[in-house]
C-alpha cells in the first residue's frame, strides 16, 4: 500500500515555522515516524532505538546535536539527557523547525519536555488511523469489520491478520514499553486487568470492581490505569460539570483508542462474532468517540470531549464543549434508526435550550437524515459533525 495522507500533516508543517521544536507523541505503531520523515525529507533522521545512536547521545550530547543539527530524532524519551542540550541549542540559533522529537510515552516525554523545552516546543498527538484517512483507500467497508480490525497503520500496510499483529502488540508493549514506563513485577496481574478493562468498555470505571477482580489494590489499579492512559491503550471520558440542578455521575467511563486491540483482548476472532457479542455496543462507543478526539487532534486541539448522565439514567453518549456551545451526540450501534434514539437528546435540549443548538445521533446505518430536532448520521459520515 502507498503512503496515505495524514490529517495532522498541515498542521505539523505549519507548527514547524512557528517553534524550533516539534514534538510528536502517540501510541507505539501509530505512524508517527512515517509521517515526519514523509513531511520533512530534507531532515537527518536518528532513532534513539537504535543503541549505537543512543550511546552516543548519553556519552557526548553535544557532539551528537553537531552530527544531527537539523533533525528528526526519533523515541527521544529514551535519551532524555539530549533535552536540556536541545534547549541551549536551539536558543542560540533562533531557527524554527530545527528539531523533530517522536515520543511513545506520553507522560515520559511530556515530563522532560516541561522541565527542558517549554515555550520551545509545540506538542501533537498522533493516533492510528482516523476513518477519513483509511476509509477511502481501504477495502474494509463495513462498520464491524472495522471494529474487529482496528486502525493501526501496518495492519493496512502489510495486510496482517488482527490476531497476529495485536498479538504481538500486546507482548512487545507488556515486555517493553510498560516496563519502560513503570517497573511492575506482576506482569500476569497486569495484563488480567488489561483484559478487564477490554470487558468494561464503554462503562463507568469501578476503580474498586477491578482491584477485587484482579486482586490487587484500589491504589495499584489507580496506578495501573495511569500508565494504560499514558501510553495511549486507552482513555477516561469525563462527565461534564453543568448539572443543570441535577444530581450527577461523577466517575468516568473507560474507553479504548483502538477498537481493535479491545476486540483482540475480549476474544473476539472474527466479525461475525462480534456482531453478537455482547460488548459491541460499547465498541460502537469507543470507536465513534476516539474518532472524534483524533479530529481534534489532527487539527492540533486538546480534545473537550465529556458524557452527560444524572442519577436518574438520563445522558448523553458524548457531549462537545465548542466555545459557549455544546454538542451533544448520542451514540447507537443499531442500523435502524427508531424513536428511543432521540430521548437523551430531546432530554437534554430541554435543560440545555440554547447552548445545545445542533444535536446528532451517529448510528451503525449508512442513511443521512436532517430530523427537525436532530441530525442523523451515519458512522462513515462523522466528518458531517461540525466540531
């Protein structure tokens, strides 16, 4: 498969005139080192995977910033010695773009880069592939086969079956990467609440469900989903703070960026059985509301997505903060679409009124309906929601 266009790549080139420093993180595999090297082929590129590259960096920093002087330096949290030489570097030549940093680990990157690099640097998040990207070049069409294979770049790239690759996937991030992150000892354990959590999709995080299932401490289970959000496997939808007078859920819901991942880590080895399986409707979630955020992403926002639910079983699926608006989108993995549809988005237009001007329902059909209360759209038609 030829390379395929990604959405961040304008702003990613645009940010390179404004900072000398752009920093790129993301899941492992999402793409990130394809997409730089794509948009900036004149740069040197390094990757700190690399132990020689890596060695020469710890051993003489600067002289390894002289060899790549204008460059895309690739898994920099693994040499975080190079960022405060980075930091005088670039002060003294004043260039924009002059360095490109990717990063798998959010908050290791995020970390150095505070401490070294800011104001000096702009930070973009690259996911896996949104449903625009692939949609158009891919021969997968249907809503589930896309839940059931996800959105990872090499899976299109080298036609790999789902099993194969989040097979390995998981192995090379439970072996590597979260030992990277946070020295755990019980791996097995580890993995056991990865896997609770893939059956928890889309439902409210019971921080102490999961201690008991696992056998392990609400303490380490907190620590444990920090690392899982960090390293971009999965992320905590919000509730929104306007209660409008009413009493309010205050836990998140847990979601997975990849549909895929989830689907390997339920079990779930083809797409007919996912069609009856029983977290489908939690998939559909997690897929529509992860595209979201990469829309927002790829245009170089922090994502202000939220869900909406009082104590008496009235919400939203996911509610968009955009200025002094909101919009709100129910979430429905049927294929047809029937009046239960509209009761959480007629209930909150009307405590909401005028700050919830333009609702949606995203559905598992392939029909577009312009409702008088709302707007209906169908799963591959999300760029229709006007963010």
């Amino acid at each position: 498969m030829v390379y395929i266009d990604r959405t961040l790549e304008n702003h990613l080139k645009l940010l390179a005139t404004k900072f000398p420093v752009i920093t790129l993180t993301g899941p492992r595999q999402s793409g990130k080192s394809t997409l730089v090297r794509h948009a900036f082929p004149e740069k040197q590129y390094v990757s700190c995977e690399d132990p020689d590259a890596r060695l020469f960096a710890v051993q003489d920093p600067r002289s390894f910033l002289d060899t790549y002087s204008s460059a895309i330096i690739d898994e920099a949290q693994k040499v975080p010695e190079i960022f405060s030489y980075i930091q005088t570097k670039v002060d003294f030549t004043d260039q924009p773009g002059q360095y490109i940093l990717t990063g798998s680990h959010d908050f290791l990157l995020l970390e150095q880069i505070s401490q070294s690099l800011a104001g000096r640097t702009a930070v973009l998040k690259l996911l896996p592939f949104s449903l625009t990207e692939i949609y158009p070049v891919s021969s997968v069409k249907t809503c589930e086969a896309y839940l059931y294979k996800g959105f990872y770049p090499r899976l299109y790239k080298m036609n790999i079956a789902p099993e194969h690759f989040y097979s390995s996937y998981v192995q090379t991030y439970i072996e590597r990467d979260v030992r990277l992150i946070k020295n755990i000892s019980d791996i097995g354990r580890f993995q056991l609440l990865l896997r609770m959590c893939a059956g928890r999709v889309g439902q409210l995080l019971n921080l102490s469900s999961l201690a008991n299932e696992c056998g392990i401490s609400h303490t380490t289970v907190k620590s444990w989903i920090a690392i899982l959000e960090a390293s971009y496997i999965i992320f905590l939808l919000r509730p929104h703070h306007i209660n409008f007078n009413k009493r309010l859920v205050k836990m998140p819901k847990l979601y997975f960026y990849d549909t895929g991942l989830a689907a390997y880590l339920l079990g779930i080895q083809s797409v007919e059985q996912l069609q009856t399986h029983y977290c489908k409707g939690g998939l559909f979630e997690s897929f529509i509301i992860s595209e979201i955020i990469k829309k927002t992403f790829n245009a170089g926002r922090e994502s202000k997505c939220y869900f909406w639910r009082d104590k008496n079983g009235n919400e939203i699926d996911c509610l968009i903060e955009k200025a002094d608006k909101m919009i709100p989108i129910e979430i429905k993995s049927g294929k047809t679409v029937t009046k239960e549809y509209f009761k959480g988005v007629d209930y909150y237009r009307k405590l909401a009124g005028e700050r919830a001007p333009h609702p949606y329902i995203v559905y598992g059909g392939d029909k577009e309906q312009a409702r008088k209360n709302c707007h209906v759209i169908p799963w591959h038609h999300l760029d229709k929601i006007n963010l």
